[in-house]
C-alpha cells in the first residue's frame, strides 16, 4: 500500500480497497455487457435502446472511474483491465440475445445485481469507519437504481 496523509488506520484502508476493488472489477464487466447490448440489439425499439445502453454504459465507466481513483486516493492500486474484471461476481452476460426485450432484461438483472453489491459494501465500508467509502457506494447506489428504473420502465410497458 502507497503511503498517504489520509488519517484513516492502514487496516481500515485496506479493507476498503478489497471491497472497492471488488466492485470495480464487477463495473468493468458491467461496462462491457451493456456495450454488449448496446451494439447487439435489434427489434422496433431499436434506436432508442441502443441510445439507452450507450447512456448507460458511459455512466457506468464513469462510476469505475470514481471506484479506482477512490482506491488510490486510499493507497491502493486499481486494477481495472479486462483479466481483472473477468474475477467479477457478476454472471455472464447471455451472447446470444438480439431481441430488445431480452436485453432489456438482461440488462436489469446485472444492473440489480450490482446494486445489491453497492449496497452491501455501503454497511461493509460504514462498519468499518470508512464514511467517504460508504458514501461512494451510496452515490454509486443511488445511480444503478435510477439507471435500473430507466430500464425497468421499458419492460413494465410490455406487460
């Protein structure tokens, strides 16, 4: 670990990078199964869930952005290449779907997925005193769920 000025215990930054770490290797993935849907959709909707993916995918780029830089700023060393992210929690993403609706719901469960994870880090990182760290993930939170809203209302209108 990097030495920094940064008054949290050496322990306590170390616990917060595995939990960061974690998450960033599940964002990188995130990333690339939305890109997956992103170029792989068909269907009448077509356009507008391509857009949605692409906003989609930037916005969680950006979160692992917010992730890494958190884990340096601890001490840490982000990993975020592809090998990396292919430790992610999160399961595969179906390769052969091209149906709007199908990765509209592929989409929702990873996006849920990842929340969950956000969630839980939010109690794991506050337990362990790491308040700016349960912050992030609390942000991080907060912005799966409305991206999940976002997706969620494109299947709740074809019910």
């Amino acid at each position: 670990m990097y030495q920094t000025r940064i008054d949290i215990a050496e322990s306590v930054r170390g616990n917060s990078i595995s939990l960061l770490q974690a998450c960033l290797a599940d964002a990188v993935d995130l990333f690339t199964q939305v890109k997956q849907a992103h170029w792989n959709v068909k269907g009448p909707d077509f356009i507008a869930l391509h857009q949605l993916f692409d906003q989609i995918a930037e916005i969680i780029e950006e979160q692992g952005d917010e992730l890494a830089e958190r884990i340096t700023a601890l001490g840490g060393r982000a990993d975020g290449t592809a090998r990396v992210a292919a430790k992610s929690r999160l399961a595969e993403y179906p390769l052969d779907i091209v149906d709007g609706a199908q990765h509209l719901t592929a989409v929702a469960d990873k996006l849920a997925a990842l929340g969950r994870s956000a969630r839980a880090c939010i109690e794991a990182s506050a337990e362990l005193g790491d308040a700016a760290t349960s912050d992030l993930f609390t942000g991080i939170s907060r912005e799966l769920d409305k991206q999940l809203w976002f997706v969620e209302a494109h299947l709740q209108s074809r019910r």
